[in-house]
C-alpha cells in the first residue's frame, strides 16, 4: 500500500508540471500575439478630435471674461492681503447650452508679466492656477461676480491675474491681465 501511494504521488506530480508546461506556452503565446497589438498607434485617427460632435463641450465658452477691478487690504491681525477679483462685468456663457450656469472661471497668477510668455499655453498652465469657482455658486442675489482669496503679508511686489471660463470640457480665451502692487509692510 505505501508503494502504490509513491506512484500516485509521482503520477500527481507529473500531471502538474505538465499543467505548468501548459500555461507557460499560454502566456508565451499570449506575449507573442496579444502585446504587440497593445503597441500600435492610438485608435482612432490624429485628427479624430477636430469634429467638435466628437468633444466634449463642443463649443469653447465666449467671449473671455473680464476683469474689471482689483484691489487688496491689509490686515495687520491676520498678518494677511485680502485680494479682491471683480469681474462682474463678465458675459461669457456656454455657447451650446446658451447660459453661463455650467461654467467654472479659474483665475491664474504670476509674478512674471505673463505677456512675456513665449508660449501661450502658460496662459493655461496648471501650476498658475490660484483660484476657481463655478458660476452656479455666485450669489444670483445680484450681478456681481467676485473672488476674494489671501495671500500672507510677508510677500511684496507685484502679482498679475488672468481669468478664463471652462464648461465641460473646453476653456475660454484668456481675459484681460490686471495687477496689484503689494507694498512692503513693516
């Protein structure tokens, strides 16, 4: 009886390097044929994209936003600017829904005029991106439309803003730039 108990296990042992042999020419084959499919070019055409049916948002929100003002206070408790972006006078909406209710405006920042960029994309870098809210969220109560966000009162000199509005899945023109120049403080 002990015998016959080897030659089964011997016998199980054979079953399961031949079932190992087997799924390594599975995956040999699998690497062989199915990665390199994996490694062609993108689906779809380069220009699949340009049809505007085929992005999301279509249309991308217009005319820019405006900035109107900006202005700072100092608060000494605080040791704190209050920084104030009004742009009320902003008419952007989305252009293929009719209404602004969808947008979100992000404000960028720069300690750098930006129209020195050499390339326009830093317009829409995400690292100068400060602040952003959706229209949806302003107060209807009235027209106007403000940020206001802090900046500690250890920094001085001058600080550029620029604004745009984005639906769900493009962004505007970039708005106009406007800048404050924060004092130096004692």
């Amino acid at each position: 009886m002990n015998i016959s108990g080897k030659i089964i296990y011997i016998n199980t042992m054979g079953n399961r390097i031949n079932i190992i042999r087997k799924c390594t020419s599975l995956m040999i084959l699998f690497l062989i044929f199915i990665v390199p499919c994996c490694t062609f070019n993108d689906p779809v055409d380069k220009d699949y994209f340009l049809t505007l049916e085929k992005v999301r948002g279509k249309n991308k929100p217009e005319p820019a936003p405006v900035i109107d003002n900006i202005t700072y206070t100092h608060n000494s408790n605080e040791h704190v600017n209050d920084i104030i972006i009004d742009f009320s006078s902003t008419e952007t909406c989305d252009p293929d829904s009719g209404i602004s209710d969808d947008l979100t405006y992000l404000i960028y920042y720069s300690f750098l005029n930006p129209e020195k960029f050499n390339n326009p994309l830093l317009y829409y870098c995400d690292e100068n991106l400060i602040w952003y809210i959706n229209d949806s969220e302003i107060s209807s109560d009235s027209n106007e439309k403000k940020a206001q966000f802090l900046i500690y009162s250890s920094f001085s000199g001058e600080i550029y803003f620029w604004m745009t509005a984005a639906d769900k899945g493009r962004e505007s023109e970039y708005s106009n730039i406007g800048y404050i120049n924060i004092e130096k403080r004692n």
